[in-house]
C-alpha cells in the first residue's frame, strides 16, 4: 500500500523524527507532517478505551471539566458572533461540556464520540442527544445541522478529506463548520522541534496552514475566519497530562512548581494559545 500525505495526497516524502521516536513524514509538496502508517497503523478500538480519557478528569463539574466548559464557551461566543445558531452536532463530544455550553447558549445541541467511557460522561450531562460512533457512519440526513464543531479530534482521524466531505454533506448550505488541529506553522513548533507535545501516536496529522486551508477548498467547505486557537488552562490541568505525555525539562518544572504552589494558584485560569489553529468555514452552496 502506497502511503501517500493526509492532506495533499502526494506520496512523495521525506523520513522525519517526532518525540518518542515517532516516525513521522514530511510531505515535499504541502510541507504538513503526518505519521508513517505501515509503523504507525490506526487502531481506534486499542487506542481510545476506557483508559483513554484518565489523565484529563472528565467528571462534570470537575475543574478540568468546567475549564473545557469555559474553552467551548469562548469558541462558541465567536460563533455566535458570527450570526451561529440552531442544530449543532459536535463531533469528539468527550464529557459533553461542549454540548452542556452550546444548550446554555440556546443552541439544539448533539454530541458523538468513539470511545463509550467518554458517551456514558456525555450522556450524564445531556441525556438522549449523545450517539456513539463516528459520523461517516451515522444516519444523519444530508443538510440536517447548522453548526458542526470538531475541537482537537480531526488530527486524530486517518482521512480528514473523507471526514471533511462528510461534514460539508451533514451541514446545511452556508452551515458554519470550526475546527482546531495542531499548526505546524505555529511558534511553539518551531522553537520545539520533535519535542513539540503535539507529536504523538493519537494526532495522524500536522497540517501546515496552506494545506489545511486547501483541505477545507476542497471538501467544499469555504474559509470565513482563522486564528490562534486559545484555550483556558492551569496547573492542576496541565501537571497530569505532562506526566502521561512527558515534555523533557516542562514534566519536571511543572511537577516542582505543582508541588510548592498553593491550591488557588495551582487551580488559577489562564487563556494560552498553544500551537493549534482555529479555522471557521462555511459550506459552499
Ligand atoms: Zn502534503
């Protein structure tokens, strides 16, 4: 089997390291990085069970499950913004607090995810709007949502063309489509090199700007907006998911200053951009 690049197609590359020794290709013709499939096969079923979800804390109302709350509350603001409203499908649900936001804001708002841990969390907040699965597969009919949100999921899909034509499809036309995936182009990439906390066996791709955008032209998805996409994170956020996904010198800081800080200083919100990209598109008419 050829393997060719996630998002231009080419199959000419170049062999490149990512962190842990991850066997990663640099496509010569869009520049985006993506994983060597014959080292790296995707096995959703091995890679998103039960365990999965641990290092982030999903139980409502936990912290960690009221700051994603707030990060899709900013994301959804911007939508609103932009005129957003009615049936929203948000794809990669997690624990529902996407969905939980998106009903307080007076959108008709459903959630799907993979992993069933993830749908039984879901479902506890938002009960009868969560499906498990994935949406190339669901029964949705063709123009049946307004707004599809996919935040930190597409990087984790083999074919983000199929998955992108799929949405185009489910979206009514001039339906707003906003996503994030890891920038290539970002600051935080450059300066980190392999050591980039992006690079790891779960994110397929690392799309460079150009290509992503390329991508969304394609699948009949028309760019309205991009930006640095900002999360809300803290210390008690990040100091689990640095020891289940070890940064060099960042695992040891981080469990230093966890350690020393005070409880209010380590729970503390703050609004980072850390090397993803947000992109709002439109479906083409
Ligand atoms: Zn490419």
């Amino acid at each position: 089997m050829a393997i060719v690049c996630p998002l231009c197609d080419s199959p000419s590359a170049a062999t490149r390291r990512g962190r842990g020794g991850l066997s990663l290709r640099a496509c010569d013709d869009c520049g985006s990085r993506y994983l060597d499939v014959a080292i790296h096969p995707y096995r959703p079923a091995a890679t998103y069970d039960d365990e999965y979800f641990t290092p982030w804390d999903m139980r409502p109302g936990s912290p960690s499950w009221m700051q994603r709350e707030e990060t899709a509350g900013m994301r959804l603001d911007l939508l609103i913004s932009m005129g957003a409203a009615g049936r929203l499908l948000d794809l990669g649900c997690a624990g529902g607090y996407l969905v939980a936001a998106a009903l307080a804001r007076g959108f008709d708002a459903f959630g799907m995810d993979i992993s069933s841990h993830a749908v039984s969390v879901a479902r506890s907040v938002a009960p009868d709007r969560i499906k498990q699965g994935v949406i190339e597969e669901a029964s949705y009919p063709p123009a049946s949502f307004d707004v599809i949100t996919a935040f930190d999921v597409v990087e984790h899909h083999p074919d983000p063309a199929a998955l992108l034509r799929r949405v185009a499809e489910v979206l009514r036309p001039g339906g707003v489509f906003v996503v994030t995936v890891p920038d290539l182009d970002s600051l935080t990439a450059r300066l980190m090199g392999a050591s980039w906390p992006h690079y790891k066996e779960e994110h397929r791709f690392y799309p460079t700007r150009a290509a992503f955008r390329r991508l969304l032209a394609r699948t009949g998805l028309g760019l309205a907006r991009e930006t640095g996409a900002r999360k809300r994170l803290s210390l008690a956020y990040l100091d689990p998911l640095l020891r289940a996904y070890p940064v060099p010198a960042l695992t040891r800081l981080s469990a230093f200053v966890f350690r020393t800080l005070p409880r209010a200083l380590r729970e503390a919100r703050f609004t980072v951009t850390i090397g993803e990209r947000l992109y709002v598109a439109r479906r083409e008419a």
